[in-house]
C-alpha cells in the first residue's frame, strides 16, 4: 500500500504552526478523522469536517439531518463511506475542522510508494509554540500511534467514528484498511450548485448562446475587437451569470423572479436547524442567564424573544453600512420571498448572521413578518443617524489602529466628519464613540487621545508617538477606509493588486491562500518591516522562488509595494508621499540611499546607474560593518588566510543565534 505525506497546518498561526506527517491510504474519511484528532491532539469527538474547497466536497459523518445541514455550493458525502485515495490523489489541499479546537489547512505534499510505507500513521516533523500550541514529544505520539492506530488490510470496513472508537476503548487496537478501497454513495447528496450546474448543459443550445452573442455585443469593440470596459464587463458578466442561474431555477424548480411568494419563514424555525450547542453558544452572546437546563425548542424560543426586543434590535443593527440597510429595506419592501442580484447577496449576509432574515435551499429570501414588525417600530430619522454615525467611528476607529496607533481626538474627529459629510464637535465624538461595547472598540479614550488598545501595555503608544516624531497625519477617505477594514489590506491599491497577481501566477499559490497572505505582508509592510522579513515570511510558508529571475522580479516588485504603503510610523503617509514632503535638496546635492542588508546592498549596486539617472546617489557600502572572516582559498586541505567580510543590520548574525546582527552581537557595536 501506498502513504501519503501531509503538513497540517493551524490556520491563522503566525508563525506558522504544523506538523508533517505520513498517513496510509485505504482508509475513509472517518479514520483519517481518527487520525488527524490524534496527530493534532484534540479531544476526541465528532464533530469535524474536511473541506475540499477545490472539488466542491465537504465530508462528515452522517446524521438523519444532514440534507437539511448541506452547504448550498457544496457536495455532502459521508466520511465512513468514503476512502481518502480517490481526493487525496486528485487535490493539492484541504481543510480540516474540529469542532473547539480550530481550522487546519492540510497540504498534500506527495504520495510515498507502497516499499516506502508503514502500517501506521506517524509525525516525521514539527513547529509549535509553547504559548500558542504546544505539542506533546514525537516519539511519544508516535508511539500511541503505532499501538493504538495500526492500519490492517483487508475488507471495505465503512463502520462510523463511534463504532471505531467504542472498539479503541475495548482494547481492540488498530484499524482496518481496504486492499481494494471502493466507497459508497447511497447517502451522498449533490449540493443545489452541483444540481444547477447539471442542468445548465440543458440550456446551452437555447438560452446561453444568446446570452453569449449579447454580452459580446455589448462589451467588444466591433473594429479593433478588444473589450471596452473591463470592470464594466466584469459587471456584465456577473449580471448574465445570476439571468441565467434564474432560468435554470426556472426551469428546474419552476420558480421564477415573477413567481414569488410568501413562504412564511420565522425566527424560531431557523434557530430550530441549529444544534443546542450552538443555541447555547447564541444565547451567551446575548448575555442570557439560567439556560443550562432549557431544552432546544425553549433556547430557540429565548433566543428568538431576545433579538426582537426594539431596543436589542437597533443595538445589533447599529453596525450595519448603508448598502447593507438599503438591502435589508428592499428585501421588505418586496414582502414577499424573493432572488436577491448578484449585487445584494452578500449585502445581506450579515443580516442572515443576526437572524433577521431568512435564506432558502434555493438562495431566495424572505423577511420574517415579526422581524417587520420590530424594524418599523425602531426605524426613526434618529436610529439611522445614530447608526450610521456607529458604522462609521467603528471604521474610523479601526483606521486609528492602523494608521496611527494614537491620535488626537481632533484628527480622528477631522476623519469621522470626512465620512459623515457634516461637522462633529468633541461632545458628540465622545457620545458617539460610547455607543461602541468596550469588547467591540479597538480604542480608549484618554484625555484629548484616542489609543489603541494593542499599544497599551507598556505604554507602547508613547514610544510610538515619540518615534513618529512631528509628523503629520494622513486622513483617508471614507472609500479607503472601507478597503481597509473589509479586506485587512488596501485591496484596491495597484501595487498590492500586482503583488497578488505575482504570487498566482508566478509563484503558483493557490487563490485562497495568496489572499490570506495579502493582509499579512500588509501588516508587516505597515509597521515597517523591511524586504528580508518579508522574505522569512515565504520561507516559513514553505514558499520557493522557481527561479533567479523570479526572485529579483519579485524584489523589484515588493520596493514598489513598500513605496506606495500607508505605514504606522509615517501616521499614514507611505514613503512616497513622506519623500515628497521633505524639504527640497539644495542644488548640487543628491538624496542617498543606504541599504540595509547584503541583499539590498546587493540590489543598489545594480541599480546605481538607473538610480543615479533620477537624481538619486546609492551607497552600497554605508551601514556595512567589517568583521573577521577566515577563508580556505586553495580548499580545506590548503592554508586559512584571515580575512574579512561585510555584515549589514538586517543579515542573519554571524554568531548563529538565528537573529538579525542589529537585534544580536551588532547592539554591542
């Protein structure tokens, strides 16, 4: 039998967090669940899920309800009835979720030969945290593998994780592999995507084509052939895409953008399809007290009671954007369950998530007649006022954050008025800004400051203020701020826009995971980071550049996206903008650029000439420092000549602690 190796990885650890390891095949989902819970130390239960995010497959162990649990975009198939040979051979990752203990990217890294191979499951390597997530020994895991998770071949054995693991308690150790894997598929279920997606061949004789001849009609250019509006055309597209999801509905359903009707969805019938852990989970978040020993109808009823109090509802509403309240208001307007466009379904996402509307199998939506009811009650002139002055100063909060760490209140003010489009004195920034929970506001107020609250300890916001100096502040505007606090990152900046194109296309990171990385380098970018951490951030993502010529593409590349990055200790500025505001270089004088590590130095050498054309002088040299080096000229049998070699503040420290020279033995120059 063959092996294959994963890197199973904690989601969001920075640094990373992972543990590569060695799993035989012929084994289903539900072993591999066994395993993986094994391998990651999480309390034995299950409630996991693997996520094929690619293949559209999310896989679980079945339950009488688990048609009503589908994901609409995803395919249901059972984890006992289904053998991990056939993805694990096809895909290049997954997803791995345990229920309390988090979310895990696995990477399929390769598939071992059956000379290779062992019988059991086994850790090859690991990098933990102890303050984050400390693993157990190796061997000691291990170990309890190879005794307890031994993989015997033999028969299909589709058996449920808790038939396996009653088996495990008894002392009969081991699992059973299947020489011949085969799954079952009785209780698969297609999702409504993969549903539509079958049907849709029906229509592209008839309903497509037109469309097709349409579109082109409308977006190329008759003469020169080239399309005239590409963010128009992507907009079309999107359009054309949700006509024609109509039809197929149509077709399919009988249920059409005419055919709309009252489908009498509530409150309570939606927190009914939740488990009671997550009622419980709900009710906490709601401050509800002495619900321990409620029953599932008696916490959804809680629940339900809850939310639609007037004054609960215009709380929990108060961070909704514009769109989003315009969307909310359409959907009540039509009064009826209706297909929201391509435009409004995410709009109303956080709507869904605070229970106030309620979405179908088929993706229509329908406001609850009690959730009306409420709504017009709290819908004054002064709720819309108050709430949009809490979306925005949430906004402006979080900019403050980034931008500055602390601020006069004055400058965050200056912002807020920005947004608003009318002025704010201190009295109502102040009223305002206590409309926010304190475990919701990523600020204090202290005095004429406002802080953040990740500069606190310490007083790191003094040091902060006192580095940036007497510079000014940048106030964005309210479209900036928006990018910002949507996507963690500016996503509609063309620099950041090009860096993400690169690390697709060139680098040939998977979508998902280059955009996970984008607020990620952003943040380092911001807080002033410099090229070489960038780079240990793609070494400990295990990311290689393929060639030389990818590499200085890429530098060249990351200059640029630094250039034009707001950053924290400029209050905003990005250098660009900082070099522009310095005073102008007296004639005959040119501005230096002095490097920081071998690399740049590296770099500058390359560039002087170009450099030197824009009135830029390059000094490769300054900031090196000369250190005693001993080379072997005529190789190790020949004689040591001493000698001496360049170290600049952010090369790797000679003495082989692992740190920067400026942060090691170069404190001491």
């Amino acid at each position: 039998m063959k092996n294959y190796q994963l890197k199973v990885i904690l989601k969001n650890s920075k640094p990373p967090l992972w543990r590569r390891c060695m799993i035989p095949s012929g084994i289903t989902f539900t072993q591999l669940g066994i395993i993986l819970e094994k391998i990651l130390e999480c309390v034995p239960n299950d409630v996991y899920e693997f996520e094929f995010f690619q293949a559209g497959i999310q896989l679980r162990e079945w339950s009488e309800d688990e048609r009503e649990l589908t994901n609409y975009n995803f395919d249901y198939r059972s984890s006992s009835d289904t053998y991990i040979d056939s993805l694990l051979d096809q895909e290049k990752w997954f997803t791995f979720r345990v229920y309390e203990d988090g979310e895990f990217r696995v990477e399929i890294e390769k598939c071992m030969s059956a000379s290779d191979g062992v019988p059991y499951p086994y850790i090859i390597k690991q990098k933990g945290d102890p303050e984050i997530l400390a693993w157990t020994d190796l061997e000691r895991v291990n170990a309890d593998m190879e005794k307890y998770l031994s993989v015997r071949y033999g028969d299909p054995d589709y058996r449920s994780f808790g038939e396996i693991t009653a088996e495990l308690k008894k002392g009969n150790y081991g699992l059973k592999g299947a020489l011949n894997p085969s799954d079952r598929t009785e209780r698969n279920i297609k999702s409504t995507s993969s549903t539509l997606g079958e049907i849709s061949d029906l229509l592209l004789d008839s309903y497509s084509k037109k469309m097709a001849s349409d579109l082109v009609d409308q977006m190329v250019d008759q003469e020169t052939g080239e399309i005239r509006d590409r963010e128009k055309a992507a907009e079309l597209f999107a359009e054309a895409g949700m006509r024609m999801r109509q039809e197929i509905r149509s077709r399919l359903f009988g249920i059409s953008g005419e055919d709309e009707e009252i489908r009498g969805g509530n409150v309570t019938g939606v927190l009914l399809g939740w488990t009671k852990e997550e009622l419980r989970q709900e009710a906490k978040s709601l401050n509800l007290t002495r619900i321990s020993s409620l029953t599932k109808g008696q916490l959804a009823e809680r629940i339900k009671n809850e939310i639609l109090k007037p004054e609960v509802m215009e709380h929990r509403m108060l961070f909704l954007s514009d769109e989003e309240i315009g969307a909310f208001e359409h959907a009540l307007e039509k009064g009826c369950c209706y297909l929201p466009d391509y435009k409004e379904q995410p709009l109303l996402e956080r709507l869904y998530d605070l229970l106030y509307i309620v979405v179908y199998w088929d993706d229509y939506v329908e406001v609850p007649a009690e959730v009306i009811r409420v709504y017009e009650e709290i819908n004054t002139p002064k709720f819309q006022k108050k709430r949009r002055s809490v979306f925005w100063m949430n906004r402006c909060l979080k900019m403050v954050e980034a931008f500055y760490a602390v601020a006069p209140i004055s400058i965050v003010c200056r912002m807020l008025q920005n947004c608003l489009g009318y002025d704010v004195n201190r009295e109502t920034f102040i009223k305002i800004f206590r409309c926010i929970p304190h475990e919701k506001n990523p600020c204090v107020m202290r005095g004429d400051w406002v802080i953040c609250k990740e500069a606190l300890p310490n007083e790191l916001y003094q040091q902060i203020e006192k580095s940036q100096g007497d510079k000014e502040y940048y106030i964005p505007d309210p479209e900036e701020i928006v990018d910002y606090c949507e996507n963690s990152y500016p996503s509609k900046d063309p620099m950041y826009q090009k860096l993400l194109w690169f690390l697709i296309e060139k680098l040939e990171i998977d979508p998902e995971e280059a955009l996970e990385l984008m607020p990620v380098f952003w943040g380092h970018i911001s807080m002033g980071d410099v090229p070489s951490d960038i780079m240990d951030i793609l070494e400990e993502e295990g990311i290689v550049m393929p060639s030389e010529e990818a590499f200085r593409e890429f530098m060249a590349l990351l200059m640029d996206v630094i250039n034009h990055t707001r950053m924290l200790p400029n209050r905003g500025f990005t250098p660009l903008e900082m070099v522009e505001r310095m005073p102008r270089v007296p004639k005959g004088k040119r501005p230096t650029i002095v490097p920081m590590s071998s690399m740049a130095a590296d770099l500058l050498r390359e560039s002087q000439e170009e450099l030197s054309r824009i009135g830029l002088h390059a000094d490769p040299d300054a900031n090196a420092v000369e250190i005693p080096a001993a080379v072997m000229p005529n190789g190790a049998k020949g004689k040591i000549v001493s000698g001496s070699r360049k170290i600049y503040p952010n090369d790797p420290c000679p003495c082989g602690s692992g740190k920067k020279y400026k942060k090691c033995c170069g404190r001491k120059k």
